[in-house]
C-alpha cells in the first residue's frame, strides 16, 4: 500500500528511484512490483533461448554435414553409413532448436502477460486516485513509456469489455480515458438542461409549447381592450 495516496498500486521506477504509479508520490524501491520492469526477465530469457535454439540447429545441421560427408568418404561406394549417421545427428539437432524456440515463445508469452496485468493494475489505480479520468500524459508517467505508448495501451484496455474503460472527449475537444467503475455518475438530464415539450393538437388545454424550466409567459390582451382602457 502506498503511504501517500493508500493505493495498492505498483511502482515505476525512473533510474535507481520508485514513484507510485498512482499519486506519483516517492516509494521506497522493491516495495511492490515495477510496473516498468515486470516481464523483463522473462521476455529477455524467451530472446536468449530463441536465439540459442536457432544457433542449436544451425551447428547441428553443419555438424551432421561434415560426419556424414566424412563417414561417406571411409566407406565403400554405396554405404549409406554416412548418410544416416549425418541424418540421427541433424534430427537430433533440429528437436533440440525446436524445444529451445518453443520455450522462448513461451517464456515471451509469460513476460508480456505479466507486463500487461502490472500496467492495468497501474492504470487502474491511477483511474481511482483520479476519479475515474485519465489522460495519455498522466498514464506515460504511472506507466514509465512515451506519451504514444500509453495512448496505445489506454486503447487496448478501453477495447476490453470488462475493463470499464471508454474513449471520450472533453468540452476543450480533448482525448481522455473515463473508467466508470471509479468515476462519479453524473446526473441526467442536467439540471440546467430545457427540454422542449411538443404542442398537443389543437383545441385541447395548453395547445401552445413551452421549455421545461422557463417560466410560461402570459397571453397578452386584445388591442381593443388596450385601446379602450387607455381611452377611459
């Protein structure tokens, strides 16, 4: 829990020092989960081992080439010695590259699963330390990327159907994410609001049409009537 704004909410780090990602306030490093460095491990480890399982079957595939070239060479014309021998070690080789990319791809997998559960779990505390409103500059700072990046990520989130999150725009014409889960329900229709109500037909009571809210103006009288009051 952050001791400034009382948010379960990850850490960012920029350089050696951590900020909460919600208030933005100075935590104390390893207190909570890096929302910046989440997945890193894994997602550098799922590199490592996809690029050492291509390293795997290339040497393999040239190691089966010289045994089986040499092997081929020692024995009678027509031995397929070589060629199987070549054919076990490049088969073997190529199962171990396999295993190696798979486990890669997994452990890639895993590191972006986890990055993205840190940065929602990020964005939605920032979203209840805002009441509900968050902008693409605020979610770069709790997020630890650039301004696009959090836009890109603020979009993914708002198109999940249990996120709760929509893309809205201001009276300034401004981009924003509302989250309705943390976000006050504002009243409707506003109070200020004039709805106008249609004329009934006509011959029936109150035929004239008037706004809701504005006071109903008086029939005025007949010149007639005016002109003979003024006369008397």
């Amino acid at each position: 829990m952050c001791p400034h704004c009382g948010r379960d909410a990850p850490i960012v780090y920029r350089g050696p020092l951590a900020y909460c990602s919600a208030c933005d306030k100075p935590r104390i490093p390893l207190s909570a989960a890096g929302v910046n460095l989440t997945g890193k491990p894994a997602k550098l480890g799922g590199k490592l081992a996809a690029g050492l399982g291509w390293g795997v079957i290339a040497i393999m595939l040239a190691v089966a080439t010289i045994f089986g070239a040499v092997l081929q060479a020692l024995f009678p014309p027509g031995a397929v010695v070589g060629w199987v021998v070549g054919a076990v070690i490049a088969a073997l080789g190529i199962g171990a590259g396999v295993l190696l990319l798979l486990g890669g791809r997994f452990l890639e997998r895993t590191g972006d699963k986890a990055a993205m559960n840190a940065r929602r779990e990020a964005l939605f505390a920032l979203a209840q330390n805002q009441r509900g409103i968050v902008r693409s500059d605020l979610a770069s700072q709790a997020l630890g990327v650039t301004t696009a990046e959090a836009d890109a990520i603020l979009t993914a989130l708002s198109r999940e159907p249990d996120s709760g999150a929509t893309l809205e725009v201001d009276g300034d014409g401004k981009l924003y994410y509302r989250f309705a889960r943390f976000a006050p329900a504002a009243p409707w229709p506003p109070e200020d609001a004039k709805v106008r109500v249609d004329a009934p037909p006509a011959g029936q009571p109150g035929s004239t049409g008037t706004l809701v809210g504005e006071p109903a103006v008086e029939d005025a009288e007949p010149d007639d009537a005016a002109l003979t009051r003024r006369a008397r």
